[in-house]
C-alpha cells in the first residue's frame, strides 16, 4: 500500500483532491462539530469558587494584641510558614474532619477529592493567603471553605505549636461559575477533527487509486511517448452509447486527434512499404478495438490501401462495431477451415477482416507459420496494416503478434486504466522485446488542464470565430449577389444581360 501511494503521490493531486473532495470535507466537520456540540451540552459541567483570606502572624500572643505593630522580620517570619500550613490543610486528617464537620455525603467527598478542590495563594509581600475551593455545588464550595476557617486556626496551632492565624473574611455563596464547559470549544474540536480525519481519508483513498488521471502521470512512469489524445465523445448514437467511430459529421475534435495520431504513425512505420501497427491494452472497456477501427479509416481517408484484422480471437467486436458480417474470418482460415474473408464494404480503400467464430485454441492459431505467411502476403498488397489484438494484460495472445507487426500503440483510458495494469503489460511486450512505438491516451475530459483544444468545443472562442466568418461569408454572398443582379438589364428583346 505505502509503495502505491509513494508513487502516486504527486502535489497537483493533492490539491486535486482537496479542491474536488473540499464540499465533502466541509459537509462532515460541520456534521462532526454538531455531534461535538451535542456531547458538549451532555457533559457539560460548571464550578463554583468559593474564598477565605487568613493573615498569618509569627506569634500567637499577636493575634489577641491590637496594639502590636508588626516589623518586616514578623512578615517575613509569618510568611515563611504559609508552606508548613498548607501542608496541613492538605493532610488526610485535617481533610476528614473538614467532611465530618461540614457533614458532606462520604459517598461523593472524601480526602482525596477535596484535595483536589482545595488551593491557596499567598498575597505577595504580605502574611495574608488565600484558601480558595472549587466544586460543581456552589453551596459546598462556600460550606467546604468556611468549614476550613473553623478548623485551621486551632488545628494548625496543635500541630506546629508556633505562630497563629486569624480569619480575615469568610466564604460567600457564589453566583457565578468559576467554569464552564464551553459548547464552542467543543464545536471548533470537532469541525477541525471531522475536516481533518474526512482530508486523511480522501488523500489515502486518492493515492491508492491508481486509475490515469493526467497525462504526467503516464510520462513520469514511462520513457514512451504520446503519440495521441482522443477526446471523450458526448453525442450519443441510435442505441444512446457514445458515439465515437469516424463519420463524415463526427465532431471536429475527433477528427482531429484522430489526423494527429495517424500523423505520427506514418513517421513512426520504420521507413517499411506497409508497416504493421499492432493495437493493445491493459485491460477491456479502453477503447483498443475503437482505437483499431478509426486509425484504419483514417488511412483509408488518406487514400492509402489499408487492411484492419481483428486478431482477438477470444473477443473480437469489429465486426459488431462495423455491422458486417462475421461468418469465415481470420479463426477458421488459421484452422484450415475456409479461405480468408475479405469485407470490403465500409469504407473506400479499407478492407477488413473479422475474427469469425471463437476458437478454442487462439493462441495456437496466432503462433503458427499459416498467421506469419498471411501477414506477409498481406503486406505486398496494402500499404498499412492495423491489427486489433486481444488485451495483454488479461490473455497472452497479443504478445505472439511480435513476430508480424512493426510497433505496438498502447492505449490507456483515462479514468480506467490502472499504472500497474499498464506497468504489467508494458515489462510483458519489452520481455519478448516488442516495439512500442507510443500510447494512445484515450478519453481524456474536454474539461482537463492537459486538453488542448477547448476553443474547438462547447461553443469556445474557436467555435465563436468560426460562426462569425459563417456569417461573414454568408453576408458576403448576399451582397455579391445583389451587385450581379443590379448589373443586369434588358437587352431589346427582353433578354437579361450583363453591363
């Protein structure tokens, strides 16, 4: 898994990703901080503080004296035992018989839970400190905090026997809360959280898809070329698929990757009279036997004599795609059954040849001396050759068309092919040392970075331009034709005639 995402991993994806998955991940914070809201309100809890102030002396006599004037050494003195006495009132048993005093519910009160509640600060440069107590009730806090100025003056005297302490003021009853749980904090907790764990999980899941998204991702993989972009078609034929076979009214687009393709062949034949192009893919449904059909008929179009052979013997659909017949193809000559089948009745300059009927043993058929010889006899008489082979990512068959075709185009289908299907095939056909001339990279969104020619569609500036010189020359002929029809007059027998 982590090999896969390292090598998927690129930084265009992850804002691809976060930019298509953005409203996803903004739906779940929001769902996750209500959730935390919620949990918030259950446990949401207030505390109450509740105070006293002690001012300690150095002396017990100085406690009931009113007319003694404390020296800095007295301060000093006082102060250093603030430590001493807070021991004390932090102890086990100064703690248990503050419970028993104040006659709190041993079942929620004990030493240990007081001690949390309990702590003091000293006023800086003063004898006097402070006993603070927090709790959820706020007339326990003011019960536990008092109770404490009752007990230690005479608890802390018994122990340390020196010095003294005098309550300055007593605990009141809080109003307010000291704090609270605050919903909000608990929103933001989970908006982040639920943000962050919705990217975590979109980010993983986008890198182990390894479906071609773009078309660095084929260069950065492989030294290959691409040597065509074919567009994804919209316009839908009779039976509502795309319709992406050649017509004479296909869309201008297609026509033009295909022209594009077909152009880059003809520099990549070898320099033989009739190369032989061999077309393959990893897997089904990427558009191999499409690919097939439309390179033929583009260099038919072009005037050449071409041959198209479905040579996938296990699923052959040229025949379907074309509407010809398939009875006596390509699997029953190579079995010694009938001659060969030549359709010739689709396009001018094309002739094709279908699988026929499916053989058991199509591997056979494709390694003997009778296929070798075909594709030899067929190259004195056409000028190109396309075979459409079986997928090689899923049968081996296409691999034994190295011995008869001059390169291999590999087509990937963006959004389908996976990089390790495409990685098996392509070490399959280097390991019987196949030339692969290029990839076709096929049904690539109009909409995509990598695309072109998006002035050629949906109504884009080209589209715009061409409408206009439409009119241009449409108005140019209605003006042209006035001018001729103003130069014409009668001539004296009524004949119309030019000046």
């Amino acid at each position: 898994m982590f090999k896969i995402i390292i090598q998927n991993f690129h930084l265009e994806k992850v804002f691809w990703i976060v930019k298509t998955k953005l409203k996803f991940m903004i739906l779940v914070g929001l769902i996750c901080g209500v959730i935390a809201g919620v949990v918030g309100l259950m446990v949401k809890k207030e505390t109450y503080m509740a105070q006293i102030s002690m001012y300690v002396y150095s002396s017990p006599d100085y406690i009931t004296d009113n007319g003694i004037n404390l020296s800095t050494a007295d301060i000093s003195s006082a102060s250093g035992l603030l430590n001493s006495y807070m021991q004390i009132l932090k102890s086990d048993s100064f703690l248990k018989s503050v419970v028993e005093e104040a006659e709190l519910d041993p079942r929620l009160y004990d030493e240990a839970v007081l001690r949390d509640e309990i702590s003091s600060a000293a006023v800086g440069g003063t004898a006097v400190f402070k006993v603070y107590v927090v709790d959820s009730d706020p007339y326990n806090a003011m019960l536990i905090a008092n109770t404490i100025g009752k007990l230690a003056p005479q608890k802390i005297i018994s122990i340390v026997k020196s010095g003294g302490i005098e309550i300055l003021d007593e605990a009141t009853l809080p109003t307010y809360p000291y704090e609270s749980t605050k919903i909000i904090v608990f929103v933001a907790i989970g908006v982040f959280a639920g943000g962050f764990l919705s990217l975590m999980f979109f980010l993983i899941r986008g890198f182990l898809d390894t479906r071609y998204r773009r078309l660095y991702e084929v260069q950065d993989m492989f030294t290959i070329p691409i040597i065509g972009v074919v567009p994804e078609i919209e316009d839908k034929n009779d039976a509502g698929e795309p319709d992406v076979l050649l017509k004479q009214d296909s869309p201008f687009v297609l026509k033009e990757a295909y022209n594009d393709l077909r152009a880059n062949l003809l520099f990549l034949g070898k320099g033989e009279k009739c190369p032989v192009y061999a077309i393959t893919g990893a897997d089904y449904d990427e558009g191999k036997t499409t690919t097939s059909i439309n390179i033929a008929k583009e260099f038919a179009m072009m005037g050449k004599k071409t041959l198209l052979i479905d040579a996938d013997l296990r699923n052959g659909n040229i025949a379907n795609e074309l509407k010809i017949s398939a009875e006596s193809g390509l699997s029953e000559y190579l079995a010694g059954i009938k001659d060969i089948s030549i359709k010739n009745d689709t396009v001018d300059k094309l002739d094709v040849i279908t699988t026929g009927a499916y053989p058991p043993n199509p591997t056979d058929l494709l390694i003997g001396e009778k296929w070798k010889n075909l594709i030899a006899e067929f190259k004195k008489k056409y000028e190109v050759i396309i075979i459409d082979t079986p997928s090689i990512g899923i049968v081996s068959d296409g691999l034994e068309l190295v011995n008869v075709a001059t390169a291999f185009v590999v087509v990937i289908r963006e959004r389908s092919t996976r990089f390790e299907r495409e990685e098996l095939i392509i070490r399959r056909l280097e390991a019987v040392d196949a030339d692969i001339c290029g990839f076709v990279y096929n049904g690539i969104s109009v909409e995509s970075e990598d695309y072109n020619h998006k002035d050629y569609v949906n109504g884009g500036d080209y589209a715009k331009r061409s409408d206009a010189r439409v009119q241009h020359r449409k108005l140019f002929k209605k003006k042209s034709g006035s001018a001729d029809k103003s130069n014409t007059v009668k001539d004296g027998d009524g004949n119309n005639s030019s000046k």
